[in-house]
C-alpha cells in the first residue's frame, strides 16, 4: 500500500522542517509548498492526501489555497488542516467556514496534531465520520 | 500633589457673572503657584474661550444671565472636549446640582466653600476625569492599525514559539539521536517555559484566559482590599 502523503504549506522553513521531521517519524511521506501559488501546483501534480495549510503565505494566503482547492472536483475531498500564527478571532470560523477539517493555532501539541492528521484521514476515506 | 501639568499651573476657566469673586480669589491666591484662573462673565465667552486649548479644568457658574443651568452644562461639555467640569453653585440648589451631575459634571463646589475645599476639588476632578479617560481609551474598540500590529505579533511570535517547540519535542523523542539524562532535564526545563509563554501568548493577543487575566484579576481584587 502507498504511504500517506502529506503536502505541508508554510513559508516558513524552519516550521517545514520541523513538521517534515515529526510527520516522517510517523510514516508519513511529506511534500513542501512555501506560498499560495507553489502550493496550488502541488495539489494539482501531486494530489496528496493532507494538506497542514498555513495561512499568512506569500502571493495569496491560506483562504486562497483552500478556494482552489474546492472549486476543483478532483481535488474538494482532500482534508485541510489549517495550523496558522495568525490570531484566534475571525480565523478559526472563517477558516472552518472555508472547508478545513481542522484549525489549530502555533505552537499545537505533536499528539494533537497527529491524531487530527488521523482522523481527517479516516473521514475523507469514509472510515468516520465527522461527529464520531 | 495629584497633579502634573506642564507648567505645574493648573489653569482654570472660572464662567461666572461676577457673583463667584470669592472663588476666583480662591483660585488665584490660595497657591497662586499651582493655579491660574480666567474668567468670563457669560456662557458665550466661556465657550468662545474653550475654543483655545488653553485650560485644564472648567468651574461653571449655574447661575449665568445668557443660559440655563441644563443649558450651560451641557454646551460646555460639548465644547470643553474631554475637560472636567465643576458646577458651581449656591447652598440648598439641589436640583440644579442633580441636573449638572446628570449631565456629566465632573463635581460641584458651593460658591464661598473654603478654598482649601474648593482646591482639593479641582484637583480630584481632573485626577476622576483622567482616570475615567484612561478607563474608556482602554476599553474603545482597536483600531486597524492595532489589529494589524497584533495580527502581526501572533504570526511572529507563535511561529518562533513553534519552532523552538517542535525541534525541542523532536530532540526530547530521540528523533535525533539518543540523549543524555542530564541534556533531557534541560530540553525539558526549556519546552516547560515555552509553554508558559504561550499561555502568555494566548492570554495577550486572544483573549484566552491564561497568566495575564490572573494577573489582571490578582491586582484588581488587591486594590479593592486597598481601598
């Protein structure tokens, strides 16, 4: 069976080698876009199975990447998981307005993080569902 | 001293027809080094004369020939912009004293009170009026500007937060090669700090309850035991 891949959008390197490093340690294979437009190309090319989406991103930002990503019919049923710097007010319900699976600010706990990869995993591949 | 104007002179606008001498006396003379009175002997030239930013704080007759008390109050709170005002007022004129207060006086003297008294008004009702001031600066709704400076702030600090934290948690979980007993005290002590400034963080940029309210509430129940 492939392994799951995981797209990690952040313009902040340092935050994609982190995540890179914790998610790999967890089976996961990663893939790296470091601004809105990088990052839509990778949906496109790459159809990974997760997206961990920040949303402060040179040229768009994060609402834009998850725009693009709905309107596309190959691509709407892949989970986001917003995990953003930005302040909790007006984001977190624009972003879950938006589709995301899920909305964490910086720094969010490993285990959280892991067991919110899973189960928005486990809904896209109608394992669960959202309320379980 | 309460107060500390520029000059160290508090500078008073009396609004009087002439009947409130005593007072400006007491204004003048009683610590003529800290106060400055100007008077003006109708409504209309007290307004004219707010038109200056020139005065700290404003003693108004009630009784002036051009205006009623609720007329003259009102006016100069318009015109005053933020100044305390003081009514001023003869014995037994309760109903006038009520309306001025309901209207936004800052406080009331009676004319011929002691200077001393009349004094120790002004002074408290500059210092109320700052307060108040400073109360409702703080609690006005943030301007673009501050949310663009606090959108600002989140992203950079929990970005730095995030990273000394995953690679602190990468090195605690031997994903980098085996430490020591002694290394992973220190890693540990440093994640534990990190934590606390992010309860700090939460607390001062969302709201979150966190050390900052505890803070906050810790400081208002003691001056309430203060006073």
């Amino acid at each position: 069976m492939d392994r799951t891949t995981i797209l990690v959008v952040d313009d902040n390197p340092t935050i994609r080698k982190g995540l890179s490093i914790r998610l790999r340690a967890n089976g996961y294979e990663v893939l790296f876009a470091e601004d809105a437009i990088s990052a839509t190309a990778a949906l496109v090319t790459e159809r990974p199975d997760l997206v961990i989406l920040d949303l402060g991103l040179p040229c768009g930002d994060g609402y834009v990447v998850m725009e693009r990503l709905h309107k596309n019919d190959r691509l709407a049923s892949i989970p986001v998981i917003v995990l953003t710097g930005r302040e909790l007010a007006g984001n977190r319900d624009r972003a879950l307005q938006a589709g995301a699976a899920a909305f964490f600010q910086k720094p969010v706990e490993d285990g959280t993080l892991l067991f919110a990869i899973r189960k928005a995993l486990d809904v896209s591949r109608g394992e669960l569902r959202f309320d379980e | 001293m309460i107060l500390d104007t520029a000059m160290n002179t508090v500078r008073v606008l009396l609004i009087d027809a002439g009947e409130a001498a005593p007072i400006r006396r007491s204004v003048n003379t009683g610590q003529a080094e800290q106060f400055r009175a100007t008077r003006k002997a109708t409504l209309s030239e007290g307004l004219e004369a707010l038109q200056t930013p020139h005065f700290d704080v404003v003693l108004l007759n009630l009784s002036l020939p051009d205006a009623s008390a609720a007329e003259s109050v009102a006016k100069v709170l318009k015109m005053a912009r933020g100044l305390p005002v003081i009514a001023l007022v003869n014995e037994g004129e309760t109903a006038k004293i009520a309306e001025a207060l309901r209207l936004g006086a800052q406080d009331y003297v009676l004319k011929g009170c002691h200077c001393d008294s009349l004094i120790r008004t002004v002074q408290y009702a500059i210092e109320r009026k700052r307060l108040v001031t400073e109360r409702e600066h703080a609690l006005r709704p943030v301007t673009k500007n501050e949310a663009q400076l606090i959108a600002h702030l989140s992203h950079e600090s929990r970005n730095a937060l995030a990273c000394i934290r995953q690679f602190g948690k990468i090195l605690v979980d031997g994903l980098a090669g085996e430490l020591s007993g002694e290394q992973r005290e220190y890693l540990g002590i440093m994640l534990e700090n990190a934590s606390k400034l992010r309860s700090v963080l939460d607390s001062a940029l969302d709201g979150t309850p966190g050390p900052l309210e505890e803070y906050t509430n810790k400081n208002e129940r003691l001056s309430k035991l203060e006073t």
